[in-house]
C-alpha cells in the first residue's frame, strides 16, 4: 500500500462505516458497476490546477479573518474575554465557553476511565460468572450506572420507561399502540421542560443523592429515541408474526439494513432486554443510536465483524484523537463561541462575520463528532458496532439533502425508518413528510422557536434542489450539467449557513446583520461575489472527491 493510501486511511472523516469503505474484494459485483459508472480523473487538469491555486490563497484567508474577528487584537475583545479561561498551549487562553462541549471536556478522563472499568468488568465477569447473554450484564452495569449518573431522579426516568413499556405491550390495537407511542414519547419532551426540575415534595428524596449529573433531563432525548424505538420494533414484529404466521426466519450474517428488521423472536422483547437496550451504558449519554433489534442482534446472536478488527478500530482511535486535537487547536486559536455568545461583532467586516458564523460551524461539528466517536469507540472495544454519526466532514457538502444523511447519521436513519418511510416517505407528500421530520427534529433538539424556524427553514431550502435534481438530471451526459451543478450548489450551501446559523450560531438578529452587511455596501457585494465564487471552485473539487470514491467502488450517497 503506498504513503498516500495509508495517509487517505487515517485521515478519512468515515471511519469504520461499511458505507464508505471499499468491499476487499475486488471481484465484487455491485463495486464493478460503480467503477464502471465513474468518470475520468480530472485531478490533472488545467482547470483543477487552477482550482488549486484558489484553495492555497483562500484557505489561509479564512482562518486570517476567523482569528481577527475573535482574538485579543479584535476591538470587541474585552466583552467577551470574560469567557476564556486558561489554556494548554502555548500560554493562549481557550474559548470553554459552549456548554455542552464544556461537560465533556472537563470530563473526558472521567468517561475514559468508566469506559475502561465497563470493558475490563466484562471481560473479567463473564467467564467467571458464566453470563450467558451480554444483555445481563449490560442491565446491571445499566441500572449501577443509572442511579450513579441521575440519583434519586431515576424514579421519573423509571416512570417514563414504565408507561412507555405498557403503553407498547399492552395496547393491542396496532394504530393505536403506534399513536400512543408517539403522542406520549413527544408529551414527555414538553412536561420535562416544564417540570422536569421540579421538586418531588417529599423531603428525603428532595434532600437526596441527585447523582453526578442532576439534569437528567439533558439525556432523557436520547433515552426516548430508545423508548420509541422498542415499541415500535415490538409492535411491528408482533403484527407481521400474527399476520404472517411465521414463527422465525435466518439470523445469520445479517448486515447492518437487514440487522434493523432482525426475525427476532418475540420473547427476546421482554422487559429485561428492555431496560438492558435503554440503559446501554456506552450509548446512554449521546448514542449513536442503536435500534432494538439491531442491538439484540449483536448482542444475543452475531457480533458485526468489524469489532473482531483490531487494526481498524486502532485506527478509529487515532482518527479520534486527531479530531480532539484539532477542537482544542481552534478553541485556543479562535474565540468564535464567545463572540458568538456576546454578540461582539460590531465593526467586523462581512467576510468577518461570515468567518465567525463558519468556524462555529465547524466547533459545533466537532464538538458532536468527538463526542460520538468517543463513546462509539467505546461500544466497538465492548462488541457492539453502533452506526458512524458524522461519514463525511461538515465542509465537504453540497446537498442539503446529503448533508442530513451524513450529519448524525444514526438518527437520520431512526427518523427515517419510525417516521419518514411509515409517513410515505418521498412519494406524493415527501415536502409535507420532510416538514413533519424537521418538526420533531427541531422539538426533540429544544423546545425553541429558533429551533422550529431552523427545522423549517431546511425544508424550505430542500425545495429548489428537490426541483431542479428532477428537471435537469435527464441533461446528466452533458458537458455543461457540472457546472450547473457547482452554481446550484452555491445557492445549496449559502442557504444551509443561513439555516445552520439561525439555529445553532449567530440567532436570527447576528444571521440578518450579517446578510445586511454582506448586501448594503460595495465592499459587501464585492464580498458576496468572490465568495459565491470560491464556493463554486470548492464544489468542484467535491464533485471530483465524489468521483474519485465512485472510482475505489464506493458507493456515493452523501
């Protein structure tokens, strides 16, 4: 293998995801056909070659104009230097300032040290206490982990699994099993953040152990996901077995799609297993999410081959420390999360602005990515081989629709398989099904208004790509359909920054300052049109990195 192939290895964002990894094989079929679908490298190229020397003077500019907007040689530096604490490197400060990343990193160690305990634990206990099936041990450590993490709030977690667990048993009525599920699991993301917090009212339990982590409510989200998904999965099996008469089918060698319908019997879906699948330690705080049947699958019947891999989840490892170093580079480098908390952007420059809404971008990408791989790595060292969230770097898009494929991954496949595929999926009523999905993504993420608009303003912006995809993709041969491509693209990623702005950046009032700046003067228009114009060269580039997968047998989707 040659220095190049091992560097693209390692440094490859999709890291132990089938998706994205060439069969070994190279009599494969289905790799043939995508090889022989691919076009001529174009990396050679005079055009490409040009392409180059705009990244080399583009790139550098970015990070110049990020780090003037947000560092102490910035005006506004003293109304958000409140913000930074001591750094490692170098003597910088470090912008610890985004809440979420900031539980992480301040307990980093504390979760290395837990997932070692979980791993050792089980490799030590189960030959001696000859544990049969991983589920038990995995309820135990589950329920332990449980009351350490949440204290005496694990009684309103226990309720919330109590009703959720009879509501899917014990309403036989298919339609409304599945309605009850869903009202009650959606119900709950209201009443914790209305009540949540409140006190019980009894005094021993108000005065009691409230566990290392009080809000339990942070991580009920994904703990609903899990819920939602068991009913679900029950009530599906259940069905087709009463339909169908059919008592088993083959678990063996199932893939990770096939994994999701896995013929499991209908007493693996007891309450043990239940709570066992809720409380996986590894996946409890932020997934990736796992459904029912796939997690029974690989515990009770057939591990996935990858975690039998040594060498590539060695390689997962490095990928991940790599990734924690660059975070802790930025955050030491560029203070965008501060300023973007203060609002200190007064007297920046458009392309300042848009750098500052870029690079927390880019944090907020990071700090989603490290956190998955963590506890991903984690589930792959215990046997479990949880879906990869983020298969492809935030910056390497330009399909809204791609980009919600390759951004948590696992959840867009737990939204598309419980309410985009049951609600129709992309036929007739796609708009209004992507509408409702963006609805409950957006609720699920906060209960905000910001949230809401962000949720609909994607599915707004999926209309021109949805229209145009349909009206020019019978021009695919042409020479022109490329370029075409790249401008609609433009349009493609400056409507996902908006969006993503809105949300999760700069709010409504910095998205808007930063359009009226970029339209309300020369310097800003001038701004917009080399921009648009270096956003056209970089989807170039991405088409070609597209193609060159298509060229290895990847199969391309995101």
């Amino acid at each position: 293998m040659s220095i190049a192939s091992n560097l693209r290895e390692f440094f490859s964002l999709g890291a132990l995801d089938s998706r994205l990894e060439p069969s070994k094989s190279g009599q494969d079929k289905k790799q043939q056909v995508i090889k022989k679908g691919a076009k001529p490298s174009k990396w050679g190229s005079f055009e490409f070659k040009f392409y180059y020397i705009i990244f080399i003077i583009a790139v550098p500019l970015m990070f110049k104009a990020g780090m003037d907007a947000s560092n102490e040689t910035n005006p506004n530096y003293p109304r958000y230097e409140r913000l930074l604490s001591n750094g490692w490197i170098l003597g910088r400060k470090v912008d610890n300032s985004d809440q979420q990343y900031r539980f992480f990193r301040d307990n980093l160690f504390l979760l290395c040290l837990l997932g070692v305990i979980h791993v050792s634990l089980r490799k030590i206990l189960t030959p001696i206490l000859s544990i049969r099936k991983r589920t038990y041990f995995d309820l135990v450590f589950g329920i332990i982990f449980l009351v350490g993490a949440h204290g005496v709030n694990v009684i309103k977690i226990s309720l919330h699994l109590t009703i959720n667990y009879v509501i899917g048993r014990y309403i036989k009525d298919k339609k409304v099993a599945i309605w009850t599920t869903w009202i009650y699991g959606v119900s709950t993301l209201f009443l914790n953040d209305w009540y949540g917090m409140n006190k019980y009212g009894i005094a021993f339990l108000d005065q009691g152990f409230k566990g290392i982590i009080a809000r339990w409510d942070v991580f009920y989200n994904f703990t609903l996901l899990r819920m939602i998904s068991y009913n679900l999965d029950y009530i599906e099996r259940e069905h087709n077995l009463s339909k169908s008469n059919v008592k088993g089918g083959s678990l063996v060698d199932l893939n990770d799609r096939e994994r999701l319908t896995a013929p499991l019997p209908l007493e693996d879906y007891n309450v043990f297993n239940y709570i066992a699948y809720v409380l996986y330690t590894p996946l409890f705080i932020a997934g990736p999410i796992l459904t029912f049947n796939d997690y029974i699958y690989q515990s009770n019947y057939q591990q996935a081959s990858s975690v039998k891999d040594k060498k590539r989840i060695f390689i997962y490892f490095l990928r991940f420390v790599f990734c924690l170093l660059v975070m802790e580079f930025i955050l030491h480098f560029m203070y965008v999360v501060a300023v973007s908390k203060t609002k200190a952007w007064d007297g920046d420059t458009p392309f300042q602005i848009s750098m500052l809404g870029l690079f927390n971008l880019n944090i907020i990408w990071l700090k989603l990515l490290i956190p998955w791989r963590l506890f991903r790595l984690w589930s792959l060292l215990d046997g479990i081989d949880p879906p990869e969230n983020m298969i492809r770097c935030m910056d390497n898009n330009f399909s809204a629709l791609a980009f919600w494929r390759a951004w948590h991954r696992s959840f867009n496949r737990w939204v598309i398989r419980y309410i985009y595929v049951p609600m129709g999926g992309g036929g007739s009523y796609r708009l209004l099904n992507s509408l409702l999905v963006f609805s409950f993504v957006a609720i699920w993420h906060d209960i905000e208004l910001r949230l809401l608009m962000w949720g609909w303003l994607i599915v707004l912006f999926l209309i021109p790509e949805l229209a145009a995809t349909m009206f020019f993709k019978k021009y695919d041969q042409e020479w022109w359909y490329r370029h075409l491509c790249g401008l609609g693209a433009v349009v493609n990623i400056w409507m996902m920054m908006i969006a993503n702005l809105v949300g999760f950046c700069l709010g409504k009032d910095g998205t808007l300052q930063l359009i009226s700046e970029i339209f309300r003067s020369v310097s800003g228009i001038s701004f917009f049109i080399v921009s648009s114009f270096t956003l056209y060269v970089g989807a170039q580039v991405m088409f070609e990195l597209r193609e060159s997968e298509r060229r290895s047998g990847i199969d391309v989707r995101c």
